[in-house]
C-alpha cells in the first residue's frame, strides 16, 4: 500500500452471537479473538446479549474486577446499564459483555421513530427476531458510549465493528452519537438475499435485476432489509465475506463493499500425530458399527465413508443434490468401494431409537435391518421431512445389495445424542471424503473445517470459498488438490448431481499415494486460511474506517 495503516487503540465489536452459540458468525468471532488479542491485547472488546439472565452461560466466565468502577457508576444512574463483565471462554480469552436489552422494549417506539427520523429506518414492519435484535443492538451502542465517556478521549482511535442487520441500529445510533468513532458493518449475507434463495427463486442469473426494496416487500422483509441497507450507507467501512456476496450488497443494497473479509480459523482443535491417527480410527470404527447395527451389514473399514453437514437448508446447502448424487452412485459402473454415507444436519429430533442402542450395546452382530433403516434417531415429523421423503420418493431403503448406503443423523453433534455419543470434530476424522455442494453459501466453514482435518472436500463455486479455493489454485481446483470445486448455476442441478458422483467415483478407484496426496494438499491449503493470514484484511479495513472518521471530524473542525 505505500503507506503505514492506522491501527485502533480499540475496538468494540459487537453480535447476537457473541458468548451465545447459535451459527456461523460464532465460529467467526470467536476463532478471530485470539488473533486480535495478540494484536491489541485486551483492547478488544466484545459485546453480546445477555440472553442467560440469572442462569449460567457456558461460554462465559465473569471477572468483577474488570471495569468495576464503571460498572458501579453505571448501577448509580436511573436508568443504567445492566452489564456482566468478564470473559469469553475460547482461546484468547478476551474481554466479553453482556448486555441485558429487555428494558429498552418500553421505549421502543421512540428508538424506531429516532433511526427513521435520522437514517430512513423503516422498522413498521417489524416482526419476530427484529424487535429482539434491535433492542440489543441499541443496548450495545449505549454500552460502547458510555464506556468511551468514561474511559476514553479525543485521540484515542476506536473502532466500533457490527456484525449482521442485528446490530445496525446501534451501529447507526452510535454514528448519531460519536462521531469520532470509526464504524465497520460486515454482513454475512443480506437477509433478501438469502430470502430469494430459500424461497426457491433464482438469485444469480437474475441478481442484476432484482430491486432489493421490491422483493422486501415481495417477501414481507422490509424491516431487517431496511436496517442492513440504511447501515451499509452510513457507515464507515461496509464489509462482508466473500466477492460472491460482495456482488448480491452491490444489486440488492445499492451499495459496492469497501473490503472483503474472508473467514479464517485457528486449527488448534484438529490432533496431532498418534492422538489424530487413534481419532480417525475410533470415529470410523462407531461410524461403521452404528450403520451396520441399524442395516444389519457386514461393512469393513475399507468402506468409503462420505458426508454432508451444516444448518438444515435443504436446498440452500444442497442436501438436495447430495441425496440425488447418492442415488446415481448406486448405479454407477466404475465405482470401486462401497459408499457409507451420512447426512449430519439437525432435524425436529424426538429421541434416540431404543432399539439402535440396543443392539449396539448388545455388542453382537445382526444380519436384519431395523424398521426404517436410514435414521439414527426418531423425528416429531417423519412423515413431512425433506430428507426422509426424497429417499422414500428415490426409494433408497439402504438393501443389503446396494452399494451405497445411506444415513441420516438429524442431531446436533455435541457428544451427547445418545448414539453415535461422539463430537463432530471427532466424527469428521473418520470420513474419507466430505461434500457441500451449497446453492447459497456467502462463505463456507464446513468444508474449511474438513480439509483441516486432511479430509479432501466438494464444495461449489456458489460459496465464498469454493471461490477462494479455485483463486489459490488459479483454476479449477480437483479433488488430488484437496478441494473439488463444481461449477453450480440457478439451473445446472443435474450437472452438479452427476459431478459429484462422479467424483466420489474417481476416489474410490485411487490408488493409497494418490489418497495420501490429496489429504496433505488439503491440509497445506487450509493453513493458507488461518487467521494469522487473513487478519490483513482487517487491518486494511480498520484503517479504511478510521480514515473516514478522521476526514469527517477534520472537515467538522473546519465548519465550526
């Protein structure tokens, strides 16, 4: 760049998902903290909603010795803020608050009448998550203002960092407030666009023709819409993940990203040596043992266990495609293993079948299947689920003849589900190959996450990083490179069904040298992903934004 970039002394960062594990955005922050807090240590500031009250929250400890003057200064007032101070319990260990947003429903007419009045914030429309969101939003930005009145000064370089149209509104009010406050917005992806999306609409081939505020209103979107795009325009800084979303702000918020933000990840959690080689083994060994107690098979380890996981989206994530591509395997001439393959997404689970856990603690082996053989645990709504009425539709009943066999697992993997009893991390070691082929994926941690695992991935080149992987390898990246990117359009689902069988095809037929080179071209090209590396990205839009702020208080000056 030529120039040195500036640096906050600190940052404030706020999201729903901050302490509070709900998605991807989690997964985003909290692997980042480390990174940041080596930079700026304890500088860095999360902000998150108390959602535990009097309850104790697992992914926070609290330190009353942390601000504890401000904090009683706080408590003094009429009307203060109520806030738990301490730390997010993730590597890094960084300064965490929790905000209780529940007071601020009493004048929430009046905070809405306020971001009209001063951003055009449409928020009459509001309904279910958009009331709850913006009242912790606004909490937020009286926490960050009332913590820089106290503590901070003049020259002092702070950022204030949202994340998703559920913080905007206090990202906007403290705009209105604090004007020496530098501003990022990222949004992980535009509500309308993942709405188009979800609602079975072509999104790409007719992107540049949408008009956001029109299918807002089409799709009864037009608060949170409102709020992600009034915030976009005023900040001073809008990011978001991927050039793919990148393109979606440009047509459907009328405003082109200042710096794209790619998710990194710290790899701490994947094993090392003996420890991984022991994992891999155990998590095939349950594996293979939970598929052959439910389907009666004799499968050995020389199956070539795949997989899909992630939010339940069936089309959005291509469970869709996944299960057809599962199908056209089975009649495939020039596969070489058989195929053990699992769908690890959660569904309306009841329980844990009784008879599943049976026979696996029985320890003997059984040459029947059990009633329905494709699901590990009941569901409330067997009759209307997406997954088990494809299968039922493709009539993939897992026989003993066929050569691919297929599993649905429609629990959270905590290690806790009462059968497998393993965490996804551990589980996903035991898998040979993993497939994500997303229609609407504005990044990807799925398949990052695998290939930190030396486990090569399918993913599209419809999610941010299917993208990024092809721009590393500067072309088509193939499954020998550890990430096999398909070509995937509004239209091409066939194509895509018929690639993946294809490739999983070609694996099964690889020789042990060639499987060994793909694992370790998965595992040199997740490094490239770490936050170490992709912190960059941040700093240039840190510095983006305090320029910006520091422009418009130098141009103030200069009016007064």
């Amino acid at each position: 760049m030529g120039r040195d970039l500036l640096f906050p002394n600190y940052i404030f960062e706020s999201s729903w998902e901050v302490c509070n594990k709900v998605g991807g955005i989690y997964t985003v922050l909290s692997t980042r903290a480390k990174t940041l807090q080596q930079k700026n240590p304890d500088h860095i500031i999360f902000i998150g909603p108390d959602c535990w009250h009097e309850k104790e929250c697992p992914y926070f400890s609290e330190d009353t010795t942390l601000f504890s003057d401000w904090k009683e200064s706080e408590q003094k007032k009429e009307n203060g803020l109520a806030v738990k101070i301490g730390r997010w319990n993730v590597p890094g260990n960084p300064i965490a608050i929790l905000v209780d947003f529940m007071p601020y429903f009493n004048i929430k007419n009046d905070i809405y009448s306020k971001a009209w009045e001063l951003f055009q914030v449409d928020s009459l429309h509001a309904y279910g998550d958009y009331d709850e969101a913006s009242m912790f939003s606004y909490a937020a930005g009286l926490v960050v203002e009332s913590f820089y009145n106290y503590y901070l000064k003049g020259d002092d370089k702070v950022v204030y960092h949202a994340n998703e149209w559920m913080t905007g509104l206090g990202l906007l009010y403290v705009r209105s407030r604090l004007p020496q406050i530098a501003t990022i917005f990222t949004t992980h992806a535009t509500s309308i666009g993942r709405s188009i999306a979800g609602n079975n609409k072509p999104l790409y081939d007719y992107l540049f023709a949408y008009n956001g505020d029109q299918m807002a209103a089409e799709l009864n979107m037009q608060s949170k819409h409102s709020i992600e795009k009034q915030t976009a325009k005023y900040v001073d800084c809008f990011t978001t993940v991927s050039d793919i979303t990148a393109r979606e702000c440009l047509e459907l918020l009328d405003k082109p990203v200042d710096v794209v933000l790619p998710n990194g990840f710290e790899n701490n959690f994947v094993p090392k040596g003996a420890v991984f080689t022991r994992k891999r083994k155990l998590a095939r060994k349950r594996l293979i043992d939970v598929a052959n107690a439910l389907m009666g098979t004799e499968l050995t380890d020389d199956v070539l266990i795949v997989s899909t996981s992630g939010r339940y989206e069936f089309r959005n994530k291509g469970v869709d495609v996944f299960i057809e591509a599962m199908n056209r395997l089975l009649r495939d001439k020039n596969l070489k293993k058989e195929v053990l393959a699992f769908i690890e997404v959660p569904g309306w689970v009841g329980e844990p079948r009784k008879d599943l856990v049976e026979r696996l603690n029985s320890g003997k082996k059984y040459d029947t299947p059990l009633e329905v053989p494709l699901v590990t645990h009941w569901l409330h709504n067997m009759s209307h689920d997406n997954v088990l009425g494809m299968l039922k539709f493709l009539n993939m009943w897992n026989r003993k003849e066929d050569k691919v066999k297929l599993v649905f697992l429609p629990c959270y993997l905590v290690g806790d589900d009462g059968v497998l009893n393993m965490p996804y991390y551990d589980l996903v070691l035991g898998k040979d190959l993993c497939i994500y082929p997303s229609y609407y994926e504005p990044w990807g941690y799925t398949p990052l996450e695998a290939i930190a695992f030396k486990v090569p991935c399918i993913t599209t080149d419809l999610a941010g990083f299917g993208q990024w992987a092809n721009g590393v390898k500067g072309g088509n990246s193939e499954i020998v490179d550890g990430v096999k990117v398909i070509h995937r359009t509004d239209y091409n689902y066939s194509e895509v069904a018929d690639a993946i069988k294809d490739t999983v095809s070609e694996f099964s037929a690889m020789d042990k040298a060639v499987v060994a080179k793909a694992r370790a071209n998965a595992d040199k090209l997740s490094k490239k992903a770490l936050w170490s590396n992709f912190i960059t990205y941040y700093c240039e839009a840190y510095d983006f934004a305090l320029r910006k702020a520091q422009q418009r208080m130098n141009q103030q000056q200069s009016e007064n």
